[in-house]
C-alpha cells in the first residue's frame, strides 16, 4: 500500500493538504507582523507620552515613533516604559530586527536643540512636529511601514514657525492631502458607538454654508460608506445631516437643504451605484436626530456639515477612544481625537487609550487594503 491508501496512487506532495486542508507537518507560512509610522506630534505637549506609552502596549504590530529621541525617552520615564524597549533604528532591515515588545525610534528625525518645556511650545518645536509629520508619512509612502498614525499637533506652532509649507498648515488632513497629491480628502471619527465623516473640516463658521455644496457633500459620503464596508459594516446605513435646524422646516430656517444636501446625496447615490459598495443612504436629516439613531444603533454611520456638528457627538460618546481617519489618501492615517493638552503634559496622567485605538484601526484598515 502506498502512502496514500489506495494501491498504485502517488503519495501526495509535500505540503500537500489531505482533505482540503494544510498538511500537519507543513506550518502556517508566519506572517510579519505590520509595521506603523508614528508621528509623535508637540514635543511640548502630551503626544510623546501617548505614543510611548500607545507604542509599547500595542498587539500585533511593530511601532515606528518618530521624532526627537531625548523627547520619547524623556516621554519613556514618565510613563514608565523602561528605556531599553526603545531602539533606534534606521531602515527596514532594523526594523525587521526588533524583539517582540520593542518599539522603534525613526533615526532620521529631526533632532531639537534641546529638550522642551512642557507646555511651552517655541518656534523649533512648530518646525520640528512638521518635518516629524512629512517623515512618517515618506516612510509609509515608500513602503517601509504600513500605516501611519499622528500624535497631537499644535497647528499654531506649526504655522508659526517659519518651516517650509508651514504657514498653510490647517491640519493634518489638509496638509496630508496635498503633499500626497490626493485627489479628494474626507476627515472621519471611528468608534465602537459612532462613525461620522465631516463635508467641511477647519472652516470658519460663517463660511460653511457656502463651503457645503452638492460634490463635497457627495465626497463625504462616499467615503463614509467605504471606510463603513472597510470596518465590516455590509450595506452601510448612512444619514446625511441636514446643516441648518430641524433641516431647514421646509425652508423656512434655511434652503441649503433642499438647494445643496439633497443634490449632493444624489450625486453620492450615483458614485455609490457605479463603484460600491452598496449603501443606504438617507438625508437630509435633522442633526440631533441622525446622531441620536446612529447612537443607538439605528444607523451605521453620519455625515456632518460641518467640524463642531460632527466631533461634539463623537467625543461625547467615546472621547480617548474615537480615532480621527483621513479618507481619500493612497496611505492609511489614523490619529488621536485629542489635542496637545499641555495641562497634562509632563505629568505621566495622559490617557494612552486614543493612541492604542489609532494605531489599532490603522493596523486594520492597512489589512483591508
């Protein structure tokens, strides 16, 4: 008898499966585990102390920090990291190279003069927290990491600092966007009990009802409806709010609705029906009415007009959990729901929950692609 049990069969190849499956002698191929570009944001705030403490928590992925090495280990005591978990490295090979439980120091950041004052930020600091930004994103943009993830940033001490590119600096969306030459960018918050994408981000109120019109009403959409089939969501159920109360009472209170949503949700329907993915889209609904179904789980996910109406409901429901997305880029990004809180910064008292999240969903999102 042959190896197989039927005379005369060959034995079957090596690694072969018996009965459809993988052979017991034959391991599962490992798969290495995903690398994550962090941008540590303010020095003088508490992102050096979240991606630290984010870092050396996170599971299944291997962390990248870059920015200021005497800052992240400074960041490494106060958070009681121990100090030998952080290694310098300076390309693929030495991030391969690190151990389980080691977190990666990008050897290529741009270095301060000097420590920072915590709370204190200067000029250096603005420049600094841009270039930290710009080489997080190359690393992911020429492929040595999968995601990238941005700590806290002062926008203010980025647009003041006299770097190059930084007086346009609004934020790490639109910063994003343009240096990956994306062709549309949409800001979105994930958690567990509400994902909503926004139609305008860093506007002055005055100006969003002009900013809001039929094809960006439709980018947040559809964009919404992707990153929802992303997280596993099939046939997303999606509500675009309406931009003024009670969604304009008949336009009575505002005809945005009838003159800008309703043909943008159309638009986003169209989009929707030629690329996918399939999508229940509703609209325009109240605000306070669309958050509170989707808060209940009426609803997978919101679109809002406008910055406020979207992260006034998002960190209600799940502040230090809710992670910021940048949809629309050719990378992955994922960042805080917080600021640079400089009251805390230097303390050790930071919350590391929002960072392990990013870092978390990035991991995931990277998978998905």
């Amino acid at each position: 008898m042959t190896a197989s049990g039927r005379r005369g069969a060959p034995p079957p190849a090596a690694g072969a499966a018996r009965g459809g499956g993988r052979s017991r002698s034959t391991p599962a191929p490992k798969i290495a585990p995903p690398i994550v570009a962090i941008s540590v944001g303010c020095p003088s705030g508490v992102g050096p102390e979240v991606s630290v403490a984010g870092a050396a928590s996170a599971q299944g992925v291997r962390c990248v920090l870059v920015g200021d090495e005497v800052v992240l280990r400074r960041a490494a005591r106060l958070v009681r990291v121990a100090a030998r978990r952080l290694v310098v490295v300076d390309g693929s090979a030495a991030i391969d190279r690190l151990a389980p439980g080691e977190v990666g120091i990008w050897a290529a950041s741009a270095r301060l003069s000097r420590p920072s004052a915590f709370g204190r930020p200067e000029a250096e600091d603005g420049a600094a927290q841009l270039a930290w930004i710009d080489a997080a994103t190359d690393l992911v943009r020429d492929g040595v990491a999968a995601a990238l993830v941005t700590g806290p940033a002062s926008k203010h001490a980025i647009a003041t600092s006299g770097a190059p590119g930084s007086a346009d600096f609004l934020g790490h969306t639109e910063h994003l966007g343009r240096r990956l030459r994306a062709r549309e960018v949409t800001m979105a918050f994930a958690s567990g009990k509400l994902v909503t994408a926004l139609v305008t981000t860093h506007v002055p109120l005055r100006e969003v009802p002009e900013a809001v019109n039929p094809r960006e009403v439709a980018r947040a959409s559809v964009w919404l409806a992707r990153l929802l089939a992303d997280l596993g969501r099939e046939k997303p159920r999606v509500a675009v709010a309406a931009l003024n109360p009670h969604a304009g009472e008949g336009g009575l209170l505002g005809d945005e609705e009838a003159r800008r949503i309703t043909p943008g949700i159309r638009l986003a329907a169209r989009r929707l029906a030629r690329s996918g993915p399939a999508a229940e889209l509703t609209g325009p609904v109240g605000a306070e009415t669309a958050f509170r179904l989707a808060a209940r789980g009426a609803l997978d996910g919101v679109v809002a007009m406008y910055h406020d109406q979207a992260t006034i409901p998002s960190k209600l429901l799940g502040f230090g959990e809710a992670v910021n997305v940048t949809l629309g880029l050719p990378i992955v990004r994922t960042s805080v729901d917080h600021g640079t809180a400089y009251d805390l910064a230097g303390t050790g008292r930071a919350d590391p929950r929002g960072m392990r999240e990013a870092i978390a969903l990035a991991a995931q999102l990277a998978a998905a692609r």
